[in-house]
C-alpha cells in the first residue's frame, strides 16, 4: 500500500506526500508558491498553495458530491454536481496540457480539512520574464521573440477551449531555453463552442480590459480580453511599465475605460509595434484583433520573412477519459482515519479501536497530520475482507470541494 503523509519538518519546511516544501519562491492574491522538492523522482517543483476560501469568496463554493465510492439503488455510480463535475474536468484537462509554452501542471492535492489546495507544476527556476514597473527593460527584437512565445501559448490554450484572464509578465516563466512558458491558470476559464461569454471580473486590474469595467456591458468575449492583456503585457515588455496607472482603483478603471494609450519618447519603438499595441488595446472588443489576425501583421512575422506556424501545426486537442476526470484531484485525509482502517484490517475487527481510549478519557481520539488514503488501500481490503465494504464510505480519496471558477457559458 503506498500512503502519504503531511509532517512539520521545522519552521520552514514541511512534508506533504512524497514533497518536502521549502522556501517560498511566489506570491500572489490567491496563495503563495512554494520551493517543493520530490523524494521519488528527485527533482524539485513549484508548489502553489492556494487559498480556496478567497476562491470561494471570489467564485462560489459548489455543494459536496456524495462519497465517489457509494452506489444508488439503481446499482449506479451517482453523478457528482455538475458545477464540481466541470471543475474536476478543467483540471485533467490542465494535467494533459503539452506545448513549450505552457508551464506543465503534475498533480493536485486537495486537504479537505484545511483551507489549502496544492498545485504541483513544473520548476521554472529561471522565474517571471519581468517584474513591472522595472527599468530593465528589453529591446524591440526580445520582446518580439517573447510575444511570439506568448501568442503561440494563449493560441493553444484557446484551442483547448480555455481562456487564461491573468496574462502579465509575472505569469510569464522563462525555460532553460530562454522561450517563456505561460502558468497560473487559477482564474481561467473553460468554455464551449468559438468562444466564451463571460459575466464575472477576474484578474489583475492593470490588466483587465475596459468592458469588464464597463456597467453597460454585461457580458464580455473571454479571447479579447486574453488579447488585452497579451497587448499590456507586451507594453510592459518594451516600455518597463503599463499604459495605464494609477494608486486609486477607480482612477485606474477611469483610465482604462477612456484614456488614450500613449506611448513615451523613449525607448523609441517602430511603426509596427505601434500598430500592433494600439489594435490589441482597442477599447472596442468588437473590433479588437484576434489572435488569428496578429500572426498575420507584418512586425509578428518580419514582413513575411519568418512567419508564426498555422494552429495545426502545433495544436492538437486534449481528451480526457472519465478516469482521469475522477482522478484529477488526490485528497489529503486525516491521519486518524487511516489508523482506524489500518487497525480494522490488522484485528479483523471491525469495531472502533479507539472506543475504549474515547471511554477511558470522555473524549474522541484524533491524532495529528494528514495521511493521502490510497483507494487500492480499500480495493484491495474488501477483497480480503467483504464485510469491509459495508463499514466504509467507499472509494475514500476522491471527494473534493472546488470553486467553480468555469462559467462555462459559450457562443456557438
């Protein structure tokens, strides 16, 4: 049987499964990221801990599905909600994500007991392209070799059906090959048909587009605002700073609504980028340009000279089977949970063994940390031990709680 555990290593590091996390590398509104070091394959990742209370506030916390192991009277595995159903989805389908510049999601550890969501992506130790404001900034010829990164990325992600809603440069990791790798989709969207129709603000305010600003506009195209982002971002990359600042939120969204963009005196800058930015940070989202039209532009492929591979050439569709959707997430359970059943099998007994403790002392048992309950660890019991199966909840491991971050509203 392989379980996990969660221990305190000292003040700074602690094991979580086969992780041992370190020292903090990250930081954003949802969570931090942390240093995570795997004792299996010897490498190290980067842990996102995540606070699903500040998700819930910000997104809405569906209801808990019936335990995954439990059968109706039909005989029949129940349905999980299909808000939770469209979440466990979205994140297989994130763990199949496979394109050089989209940063690799390994695995997602849920502690129902805490407030913490675990995700495990691939190290980028390189970290972020750029922190803004900065006055390091890159030349016109480096920011066209990332923007193209960029574009090929939020390309394949719009392939996939999900819209990114927090590209900026921190969000922008750099390889070992010096190419950029998007991460941090905790506020994508996934959606259905050409394109998504969203209704909820999300993001960083810099970045957001003017019709999420707007109180006219109820609804909004999830492509073009990944197309806003990509031009403030690209703005930054060439001028150390956004288009549009201020230290007051509502100064900010004025701004963004109903300024002009403007562009310094120095560093100087081509026609064609000019260009560029003003078409992706076009107020309008309905005459704003799309993706497809950006690898077509001049200064996007050197006057034809070295042009953008076509979507097929480096898309291909993520399927995901419905085991890999009801295996998305591992949760984390409590440790006293797996000494019960570990007891329960080791006695034949299928009584409590700590009732007699709980007696003795006029209170429940618990014991400290967490444990990953393996599901071959019940698959394998109730084989030698039918009763088992009447005594437990079923396939323990899999209940998970999400917020459903996927509107999931299309536009055919």
């Amino acid at each position: 049987m392989v379980t996990a555990r969660r221990m305190n290593l000292s003040e700074d590091s602690m094991q979580l499964n086969q992780y041992k996390l370190k020292t903090e590398i990250g930081k954003g509104s949802y969570g931090v990221v942390k240093l995570a070091y795997n004792e299996n394959d010897d490498k190290h990742y980067a842990m996102k801990v995540l606070s699903k209370k500040k998700l819930m506030k910000q997104y809405g916390f569906p209801r808990r599905p019936p335990p995954r192991g439990s059968k109706s009277t039909s005989g029949q595995q129940p349905k999980a909600p299909a808000p939770l159903e469209r979440v466990y989805q979205e994140i297989a389908i994130l763990k199949k994500l496979d394109h050089p510049n989209i940063v690799k999601l390994v695995e997602v550890l849920d502690d129902s007991t805490e407030d913490q969501l675990h995700m495990v992506f691939e190290l980028m130790s390189k970290g972020p392209v750029m922190e803004v404001p900065t006055d390091n900034l890159f030349s016109e010829e480096q920011a066209y070799f990332y923007f193209r990164d960029i574009i090929l990325g939020i390309e394949y992600l719009h392939y996939q059906k999900i819209i990114h809603r927090d590209i900026k440069p921190s969000n922008l990791l750099l390889g070992d090959d010096g190419h950029i790798k998007i991460a941090d989709f905790g506020v994508s969207n996934q959606f259905e048909g050409n394109d998504a129709l969203l209704s909820s603000t999300a993001g960083t305010p810099a970045f957001m587009a003017p019709e999420t600003l707007s109180d006219a506009r109820k609804c909004f195209h999830g492509k073009a605002l990944d197309v806003w982002a990509i031009g403030v971002t690209l703005y930054c990359l060439v001028f150390g700073k956004c288009p549009f600042m201020d230290d007051f939120i509502l100064a900010l969204h004025a701004k963004i609504k109903s300024w002009p963009v403007e562009f310094p005196e120095k560093p100087e800058i081509s026609e064609g980028l000019k260009d560029l930015l003003l078409q992706m940070l076009d107020k309008n989202p309905d005459t704003r340009i799309t993706i497809p039209q950006i690898k077509l532009l001049p200064w996007v492929t050197k006057n034809g000279a070295d042009p953008l591979p076509l979507e097929e050439e480096h898309c291909s569709v993520v399927e995901v089977t419905e085991e890999e959707v009801m295996n998305s997430v591992k949760l984390i359970s409590s440790l006293s949970t797996v000494i019960l059943v570990k007891a329960m099998l080791r006695k034949r007994s299928f009584g409590n063994p700590f009732e007699f403790q709980s007696r003795k002392e006029g209170r429940s048992m618990s014991a400290p940390g967490n444990l990953l309950i393996d599901k071959s660890l019940f698959q394998n019991s109730t084989k030698r031990h039918p009763s088992l199966r009447k005594e437990s909840s079923g396939d323990v491991g899999k209940d998970m709680e999400l917020p459903d971050v996927c509107e999931n509203e299309a536009i055919s």
